[in-house]
C-alpha cells in the first residue's frame, strides 16, 4: 500500500466517523424534541458518539496535515486550489464547534437529565444549542462533499463555496428554530398540570 492510498484511507475514515456519528447524533437529538426527558441512556449513546466525532476529527486533521506537507514538498501548485482552502476553512469551524460541543452542550445534555430537552434553559440558550448542532451536521456534509467534488478542482472560487456553506448553515438553523417551535412539546408539563 502506498503512502497516497494509506493517508486517504485514514482520511476517508474519519469523515465516516464524523459524518455517521453526527447524523446519528443529530437524530437523537431531534427524537428529544418531541418532549421526552433525556435519559441516562440518551446520555451513554451521546458519549460514545461524540468520541466518534473527535476521532473522526482527529483522523481528517492527522491525514489532512499529511497531505498538504506532501503537496508543500512535492507539488506545491496543489497548495493553490481554492477548494482546499475552503475545504479548510470548513474543517477549521467544525473544530471550533466541536469545541463548543464539549465545553457547552454536553455539559448542559447531561444537566438535563431527568428532565425535557430545553426545560429551564432561555430561549437564547435554546437557539444556541440548536445552531451548534447545524453547524456540525453541514460542516461533516459540507467536507465530505467537497472531498467528492473533484471536478470543482482549481475552478470554483472559495469564496464561492463559503458563501453556499454559510447560505446552508443560516437554512439549517432557521429549519431549526421552526422544528423547534412546531415539535417541542415537553411532556413534563402534562406530568405538572399546576406547575
């Protein structure tokens, strides 16, 4: 196996560990909003999945790094192509949400437990929770696309392909608001009818 088919065999897999963990992830999440209280389960299979997430992460920035030092030493006209860069720029944010991810919503996930997803937390709090879970899913999608779109190669501006990015990620939350205020209907008030 060669040096090239064994870094896109590790970059490949981390965008299938990110890319599966944070759909399944996000599905999870979204069963929550129908009102159920989080679980002790929920908790565990959110665990697991968000070490999915981080080894995924791990994996594309390991074989990513590989690549560009291959192409700065052996064909730094690569170094050029706008999809790269803006391939990176999408892998920089991924990063920093999953940061936010850690620091934030797993925290707030595990606070919550025994009761209703948002029960108690402000609307603004909310709203936050629910835009770094769209950031993360369109970040995944958004770097295993232009991992496939080889075509887009040194002719699409990177400008071009953050501005879709950004344009997906402002839908992505809208849909998400709206899914919150059509779904969430926290089933602990029907438990507390004078609360």
């Amino acid at each position: 196996m060669s040096l090239q088919t064994l870094l896109l065999s590790v970059h490949l897999l981390g965008c299938v560990f990110g890319v599966g963990a944070s759909t399944i992830l996000d599905l999870r999440v979204v069963s929550l909003l129908g009102g159920r209280r989080v679980s002790g389960q929920d908790l565990a299979f959110v665990r697991l999945l968000s070490l999915f997430t981080r080894i995924g992460l791990l994996l594309l920035w390991l074989s990513g790094l590989c690549f560009l030092s291959r192409y700065w030493f052996s064909a730094p006209e690569l170094l050029t192509n706008p999809k790269l860069h803006a391939k990176v720029a999408i892998v920089l944010t991924l990063t920093l949400n999953g940061l936010l991810v850690e620091l934030f919503a797993l925290p707030f996930l595990v606070r919550q437990r025994g009761r209703a997803l948002f029960d108690g937390l402000p609307v603004q709090a909310q709203v936050g929770a629910l835009i770094v879970g769209v950031v993360s899913a369109t970040g995944w999608y958004g770097a295993f696309a232009l991992g496939l779109l080889r075509e887009w190669n040194f002719v699409v501006p990177a400008t071009t392909i953050l501005t879709g990015y950004s344009v997906l990620v402002t839908a992505g939350c809208c849909a998400a608001i709206l899914a919150r205020q059509v779904l969430y209907s926290p089933r602990s008030s029907r438990h507390h009818p004078f609360a």
